[in-house]
C-alpha cells in the first residue's frame, strides 16, 4: 500500500489541545529494540511520541533494532504512538544517487506500511542531512519530513527540532518560558536515553500542563496551515 502523500489536512483529527496548550512531540530515532521499553513506560503515563525506525537492517551502531521482532512495531502503534520512517539502511542521502534516494524512501514506507497497514506519513532525514533535491523526492512519499536542526525556514519538508545537541535539561530549562506562555510547541529528539531520565521528564513536563502530542499532529497543526498549503482551517 503506497498512499499518495498527505497535502490536505483534515481538520477533525487535530486535538484541539495542539494548539490551546503549548505542545510537545518526543522524537526517537534509529528504532532500537529498547525503545520498546521506553513506548511502554510512555504509554503508560498517556504520552505518545513519534519513532522514526530504520527498515532494511537488523542492527545500527551495534545495537539491534526493532526489525528483530516487528510485531512490537505493531504494538507501539497499538499504544497509539506514531511510527516514522528514518530511511531503509540509513544513509547520508546527500552521498547517494537520485534513484537510491527514492529507493530508500520507498523501500521504507513500503515496509512500515505493509506491516500497519496503514498509511505513513511521517520521515525523518538520516543524520539530519538534506539538500532542496531531497526534500522534493521525500514530498513525492511522505507527508513532512524531520529535520535534525533547526531550519531557518522550516516547513513541511524541514521541519525543526528543539535545541539540537543540547541536553535534555538545557533543552527543557530553554523550554520553560515559552511552556509558561502556554502557546506554541516543540519537537525534541531523544537520543540514547534511559527509562529513568525518561520518567523524570515526563514528570517536569507534566508541571506545566504541556500537551504531548505526536509530530505529525504539531505539523499538521503549525506547518500545513501556517504555509498556506491548504484552503481549509
Ligand atoms: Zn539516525
């Protein structure tokens, strides 16, 4: 199944907290096996995040991913969180030919596609390197696509994250003003993480009445309407 990418937004499915609450999307990369611990932990204190997973390997940076077991990539949609491609074998797309690109994309969505069965929106650029090129060939597959920095003009094919490099309390102390605003959002990718620091997280975020929300609810919130891309909403 190869849906055509989203370009329309449907403004029912946007929680209408996205946009009254500041808001937050928790992004992991790479789909290693221990996310699943980390899904589960998430999901039980009501958290979705958005995974964007590697498809075609066993294995990144010695540690196995969840193509071991991709029945677990169905529960982690079964707890409601997103699930995201990150390309088949992550490769810098900026090195690679037009075609290898495309095949990387496609190969990708085909997988997590056949394995939901539903469609998949979201992509999100192996090591954060991208060029105009790219961004046309993931806008012919996915809905938006994830950056690994922030963009001086984001939109639905560079979408930013929060606080790049920074650690998760220098990123969350950063955050702090604006969640006090009350308006406004942020995506923050979580690199090697434990369950515990997880935790604690969720923990401050709570304090401050965040809502957590999933990137491609963020992106359909902020993005699709904001650039005008749409003639509803
Ligand atoms: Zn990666």
């Amino acid at each position: 199944m190869l849906d055509k990418p989203r370009h329309a937004v449907d403004g029912s499915r946007i929680p209408s907290a996205v946009r009254k609450r500041f808001s937050v999307a928790l992004a992991f990369d790479d789909g290693y096996l221990d996310h699943y611990q980390i899904a589960e932990l998430l999901y039980g204190r009501g958290v979705r995040a958005t995974f964007f997973l590697i498809t075609g390997m066993k294995y990144w940076n010695n540690k196995p991913l969840l193509t071991h077991q991709p029945q677990l990539i169905r529960n982690m949609r079964k707890m409601k969180h997103e699930i995201a491609s990150h390309t088949h074998s992550h490769p810098n797309l900026q090195c690679i030919t037009r075609e290898q690109v495309g095949h990387e994309l496609r190969s990708s969505k085909q997988y997590l596609e056949n394995l939901l069965n539903e469609p998949v929106e979201g992509f999100a650029y192996p090591y954060g390197k991208y060029d105009r090129r790219i961004c046309r060939t993931a806008s012919d597959y996915y809905g938006y696509a994830r950056t690994a920095g922030e963009p001086q003009n984001p939109n639905l094919y560079e979408v930013p994250i929060r606080s790049p490099g920074s650690s998760l309390r220098a990123c969350s102390l950063e955050m702090t003003k604006d969640m006090l605003r009350s308006e406004g959002f942020a995506i923050i990718l979580l690199h090697a993480t434990n369950t515990r620091s997880v935790r604690v997280w969720i923990e401050y975020m709570k304090m401050f009445r965040v809502h957590f929300a999933t990137v491609s609810e963020i992106v359909d919130a902020y993005f699709v309407r904001r650039n005008g891309l749409t003639e509803s909403g």
